[in-house]
C-alpha cells in the first residue's frame, strides 16, 4: 500500500519533462561511456557530477543513475565487435561474444545482451525498491559504534575485492583515509596536516581527486599507445538483432540467475557489476548441459554476465542509499556528488527526501526501457560512435577533466590538484593499488572518524564497545574476516613461493 | 616492480613515520571527553607503517624482478608529452582564458602529437571549444578565467 503511494510520487518526479531528459541524456551518455574503451562508468560519472551542481539533486541523481545503467548496456557493443571491454563489467562478455561475432552472430548477442540487460535491470529496480526501505528502517536504529563497523565493513570489504594485491590495496585505502584527516576538525578546532596552505583548510575536495585518479587517470595510461582497433561489421536489422527462439530458450535461465546473482553480489559493499559479471559466466559454465561450448560462441556466456551486471549496478545503489556505503566504485563517487548536493545518504534519506528516492527509483524503469529501445534499435548509430579515433577523443576528456574540475569551486588550483592526482592514479594503476579504495576511504573517512570518537567517548570498554552491541559486534566480525581471508591467502602464497624457491 | 615496490613501501614508510610523529606532537591524542584530533590519525600511520612493512618484506623476498611498468621509447615520450602540455595549460589558464587556452591546447595535441590534419584539428578545436563554454558558461553560469583578449 506504501509502497504504491511511494512508487506513484516517484513516477510523478520522473516524469516531469526535465527529469525525462535529463535520464535521456543520461543513458546516452552511458551507452557511449560504456562502448568507448579507456573511459568507464567510474570516470563517466566523475566527469558528468560538475554538470550537475546547477540542478536540483535529484534531476543530478537521476542523470548519473541513467548513465550508470547505460554504461552496463554499452559495453557490451565493444566487448563483442572488438573484443576489447568497453568497460570491466563486460571484460567476460568478450569471451564468447566475440566468437558470435566471428561466426556472423554479432546481431542476436548484442540482441541477448540488451534484452537479458533490460530484464535484470529491471528485476534489480524491484528488488532495490522493495529492499531499501526495510533495510533503510532497521538502519535507523544505528548509534556511533554501529556505524563506525558499518563503515569498516565497508571499507575492507571494497579493498579486499579490488585489486590483484590485497597488501596494497589496504595501503590505498589507508592513505585514502590518511588524506581524509588534511584540514579543519570540527570537534576540536584543529588545522590538520594543512602544510600551512590556505587551500588545504578545506581538505581535498573529492571532486579533483576523483576526476584526476579515474578521468585522467585513465586517459595517460591510454595516452601511452595510438592506435586503432578493429571492428567487425555486421548487420543490425531488428530481424538480424532479435535472438531466435532456440537462443531464447537457451538463455532465460541464464538471464534467471544472472539476475538474482548479479543484485545480491551488488548489494554487497564493494563487489559491484564487475566481479558479478564473472561469477554469473563460471556459474552458467558449471551448470551448462553443454561447457565445453563456453568459449566458442555459447549465448548463455553473453547472456549471464551482461544480466548479471545489470542486477549488481540495480543492487550497488542499496547500501549507498540506505546505509551510505556504496557497493561499487561508480557508486562511492556518487556518493561523495550526494554529500556535495548536500543530501546526507543514510537511513534518514526514504524519510527526508522521499521525492529524490522515488524518484530515482521510477527513473531507473524508465531508464531501462528507454535503454533496451536504444540498444536493439539504435545499434549501428553506436558502432559509428565507436570509429572516432582515440587520438581525438584523449585530448577531448582531458578538456573535460579540466573543465569539471575548474567548475567545483572555479579555482584553478583545483585543476592543478586533478592533474597530479591522474599522474598519481596513473602510477597506482600501473603498480596495482586500487583508486577505488582510497576515492571510497577519502568519502567515508570523516565520518568513520567521527563515529569512531564518538563510540569511544560512551564506550566504558575503550574499543570494546565495537563488540559489546550485538549489531555492531556482527558487522566487526566479518569487518576482521574480510580483512582475514585475504590475509591468509597472501601468507600461503608467500609461504608456496617460498618453497618453490627453495626447490629450484 | 619489484623495484617499484621496494622503493614505494620506502617512501610510504617515511610517509607514514612522519604522519604519526605529526600526530602525535601537534595534535591531542586524547582529551578530558574522550579521543582528540591526533587519535585516529595516530593509528592509522602505525597502520599504514605496518603495510608497507609487509610490503617491503615481500618485495625484498620476490626471487624475479617482475615486469616493468614503466612505458619506455614512444610510449614515454607521449605520456611526458600529454602531461606537460596539461600542466602548460593549467598553468596559462589565467592568461589566455578557457575558451582561447582550450583551443590553443586541442589544436597543439591533435596537431603535434597525434598528426591529425589541419582541417580535423581545426574543427574539433574550435568545435569544441565553442561546446564547452556553451555547456559550462551559457548553460551552468560557471564563470570561466577569462584571458588577455577579453573571452
């Protein structure tokens, strides 16, 4: 009964002319961030948050919502017709959708990508809407110490997730944090870690940061090689794109459980879109009647992981919403655009702002609809998009970065800021630590910080507190796991290492 | 990398010492209430100097160099190329403006760097330059530096 009162002023929010085109201009945007390779929803949405200051919030939110939807759909185009990721949520869609494409099948793999997508996305709205608001309520019944686990929990889950070294993805983290602590503390009064540079008062803007570590970030690493890559041509009829029945009844069930996988792995801090996407494809393979066709063109290898993302991007937007704790890197930036628009995520968030909740919600409908039109129809208007050469694009996104990061305070010192931190997110990059970890501690660090004081100030047990309440015990519990099991592999990889050495 | 990593933990070591030092001198680490401004950043220095402790450990420990990360040849030389020309921009902002700096740079790269045609670097520069104050200054009201020339 709620639920459709809610969902009827979220679609009355949505439907506004502005808010139409605003999620328009957003799954286009997204559709070409998603297709274009070195540019991905993380940056996209980081390059787009300064456009959205002029706007009400929840036009913003609905804007970088659609994009990131959109971005889920487009990678696919690239992932089969060049066999290159548009995006890392579709590096395993390359696998068997480039060999579709190869056997003259580009048409119905995309077809399939597009409509698993606008299925799972769809099933993840209902579940996003149907979930958030209980989670959201027992939520509100967090004091200091719950949310400073919480934000553990959130923090070493999303390090432990990122990255191929957990070593360093923790240091990323804690240096993120580190950053987090530069300039005015509110409870004491204190300058910290200022240097004596009047800008630092302020801390690092999160704006700056995040666009030099992903935005330009991403364009040096692509800066280092010019080149152009291949397309496969196809044909994109709605006869040649729409899957036939054989491929439909090979792929509901895998478009079933990429769903359902793909939201409960996004609602987890940390594992977003990308690692769904893999797990949905091993799955498929493990259950398949037929794996030995995993790698040669099986539809199901498209049609698990481009549902299962789909899902996670739905199920990322949970926990930012209802505990401000995102589940993936595009939504820890979106989250810190929320903290700018000043709309504090949070359980108080569905009773505050239920009109910029809803609406956000009835969005992401209209936006998949909008999306699954786009991407069956619109295909080849795409694959043009993809023949400008990145030697006119690059220089293109760093006008964008600069432009973004100017437009936050108009201070060019905030440009400066952003270009040192994409030569700096450039080397992490190369040297595997992980941008996301440091941009989600660099978010979450003043509060982590303030709760963690605060439950120290009422705790009679110092740190024991953290496992005195029953909630808050639970969420350090598996805060410590989370940081545990990667432990142990890295000692008994270290420990194997070892041996073989003293073998050979 | 190995190196790399030998000669991060190093640096991020150093970093870390001096963080808690900073801390632990001149802020409070702990007031009549309860933790001050110098408590969390205290810890999370020693956490920090643990790292990279474990770090330089298993970078000292790793039998085989590991690959290079470092671009070298043509690939270097653009990398150098892009950040400078950034950095030039950044820094002459205040002098010739963002709609004239815009331009100037998109012609210098598409130009130089990537040998597009006159006509190509001509209409994506001022295409885009033209775009972008539309979009920020038109659009968004952002008030752009303006240059010497007045735009």
């Amino acid at each position: 009964m709620d639920l459709f009162t809610n969902l009827a002023l979220g679609f009355s929010v949505a439907f506004t002319p502005f808010n139409l085109l605003m999620a328009f201009i957003g799954v286009i945007l997204g559709t070409l961030i998603g297709a274009l390779p070195g540019i991905g929803p993380v940056s996209g949405v980081a390059l787009l948050l300064p456009i959205t200051f002029g706007m009400h919030p929840t036009s913003g939110i609905i804007m970088l919502a659609a994009l990131y939807a959109g971005s889920m759909y487009g990678g696919t185009i690239t992932s089969v017709l060049i066999n290159t990721p548009g995006e890392s949520a579709s590096v395993v869609t390359c696998i068997d959708g480039y060999q579709m494409a190869l056997q003259g099948r580009a048409g119905p793999a995309l077809g399939m990508a597009a409509i698993g997508s606008f299925i799972a996305g769809t099933v993840g709205v209902v579940f996003l809407m149907g979930m958030s608001p209980l989670l959201a309520r027992w939520a509100l019944s967090f004091g200091p110490p719950e949310t400073f686990a919480l934000m553990l929990l959130g923090l070493t889950t999303v390090t432990g997730l990122t990255g191929d070294n957990a070593v360093k993805g923790y240091i990323s983290m804690v240096l993120g944090l580190m950053m987090s602590m530069v300039g005015f503390d509110i409870i004491s009064g204190d300058q910290r870690y200022t240097g004596g540079i009047t800008e630092m008062l302020d801390g690092f803007d999160f704006l700056p940061v995040a666009i030099g570590l992903f935005g330009m970030g991403e364009v040096l690493a692509g800066a280092e090689s010019a080149g152009r890559a291949q397309i496969l041509s196809a044909r994109y009829g709605l006869r040649d794109v729409l899957p036939t029945a054989a491929d439909w009844m090979r792929a509901r069930w895998a478009i079933v459980r990429g769903s359902v996988l793909g939201f409960v792995i996004g609602v987890l801090p940390g594992a977003g879109p990308t690692i769904a996407s893999f797990l949905a494809y091993t799955v498929e393979k493990k259950l398949s009647a037929r794996p030995e066709e995993f790698g040669h063109g099986a539809i199901e290898g498209v049609a698990a992981p481009e549902s299962a993302n789909n899902a996670a991007s739905a199920g990322a937007m949970v926990p930012m919403l209802t505990l401000g704790i995102p589940g993936s890197a595009t939504t820890a930036v979106m989250l810190g655009g929320l903290m700018m628009w000043g709309i504090r995520p949070g359980p108080l968030l569905f009773e505050k702002n239920p009109d910029f909740v809803w609406g956000l919600i009835a969005s992401l409908y209209i936006a998949n609809v909008m999306l699954v039109i786009l991407n069956i129809a619109f295909i080849p208007a795409f694959v043009r998009a993809l023949r400008i050469p990145y030697s006119i694009l690059m220089p293109l996104i760093i006008v964008f970065c600069i432009t973004g990061a100017y437009s936050l305070n108009n201070k060019v010192w905030d440009v400066g800021q952003m270009l040192v931190f994409g030569v700096v997110g450039y080397a992490m990059k190369k040297l595997d630590y992980s941008p996301a970890a440091l941009t989600l501690a660099l978010v979450l660090g003043p509060l982590a910080e303030r709760s963690l004081r605060q439950a120290l100030i009422i705790s009679d047990a110092g740190v024991l507190i953290l496992f005195q309440r029953p909630i808050a015990a639970v969420l350090t519990t598996l805060a410590l796991v989370a940081v545990a099991v990667p432990a142990a592999r890295a000692v008994r990889g270290a420990m194997t290492a070892r041996n073989a050495a003293a073998v050979s | 990398m190995r190196a790399a990593d030998r000669t991060g933990a190093a640096v991020l070591l150093a970093l870390a010492v001096a963080y808690t030092a900073t801390a632990a001198g001149r802020y409070t680490y702990w007031t009549v209430t309860g933790p001050g401004s110098g408590f969390f950043p205290f810890w999370l220095g020693l956490v920090l100097a643990a790292l990279s402790i474990l770090l330089l450990a298993s970078a000292v420990r790793r039998p085989d160099p590991g690959p290079a990360w470092l671009p070298t040849g043509h690939g270097a030389a653009r990398f150098v190329v892009v950040v400078v020309v950034t950095a030039l921009f950044i820094a002459l902002l205040p002098l010739l403006g963002m709609a004239l700096g815009t331009a100037v740079f998109l012609g210098v790269l598409l130009r130089m760097l990537e040998g597009h045609s006159w006509r190509t670097t001509a209409a994506v520069a001022v295409g885009a330059a033209v775009a972008n104050w539309a979009v920020f200054v038109l659009w968004l009201r952002v008030p752009f530096p303006v240059g010497m020339l007045g735009f």
